[in-house]
C-alpha cells in the first residue's frame, strides 16, 4: 500500500512574461530551482510517500510516467523529469520505506494562464 503525506506541488508563483516559458525544477531531495520568467510566492513541495505491507528489508524501484499534462484555467502546463529519493531504495525490517518524488513543471511560452490550480493525477508504481 502507498499512502501519501504529502502531494507532490509547485507551490504559487507569477510568470513575469507570457512570450517567455516558466520552468521550476524540484529535486526529491525538497531543493528546485527556476527560470528568471518565474516569481516564487510559495516554495515548491516535494511529494512524501510511504509503502506499508511490503517484503521485509527488499530493495524496491519506483516507476513514474515520462510526463502528466496539468490542464487549468489557461494552457496547459507540463510536468515531467521525475526524481526520487533516498538513492538506495530498501524496506525496512517491517516491510515500509518514506520515499519522496520531485520533478519538473513546465509552459511552452507564447500562451496565457489563469490564476488558479493547474492538477492533474499520476500513478505511481512500486516494484520489490
């Protein structure tokens, strides 16, 4: 079982220009960066994640799309560049491990967004 502690989002922010792209890069480590078009009102969050109900101290892969399209109240946005972390991915004697994902949120540049929440909803596959 997966459960989540915390969604993996881009937090708010301002795009200075709507001919140039916006580009925040959040690492699974809770770090991002990002592009001198995009104003940060409120930091990125990485997302946490906890498997329970696993195989006792296994080491584990996770499998993310290569991109999910956000759709909101303007263009779309697109997030892909997926990261995990920690780097060894091991259970522990109880069968559970915390793991986080980031990844990278991006415009093409050229188009209008609205204000509000640009969502959408991505799997996220365990392997042990």
């Amino acid at each position: 079982m997966i459960t989540t502690f915390q969604p993996l989002g881009f937090g708010t922010f301002a795009i200075r220009n709507f001919t140039n792209f916006v580009e925040i890069t959040l690492q699974a480590t809770g770090s991002y960066t990002s592009n001198a078009n995009t104003y940060i009102i409120d930091d990125p969050q990485r997302g946490e994640y906890q498997i329970t109900g696993a195989t006792p101290s296994v080491a584990y892969t996770i499998t993310t799309p290569a991109s999910v399209t956000l759709t909101g109240p303007g263009s779309n946005f697109t997030l892909d560049n997926f990261t995990t972390a920690p780097a060894v991915l091991v259970t522990d004697p109880a069968g559970s491990a915390n793991f986080f994902i980031g990844g990278r949120f991006q415009s093409i540049g050229g188009d209008t967004y609205g204000d509000g929440n640009y969502d959408d909803t991505f799997n996220i596959t365990v392997n042990y």
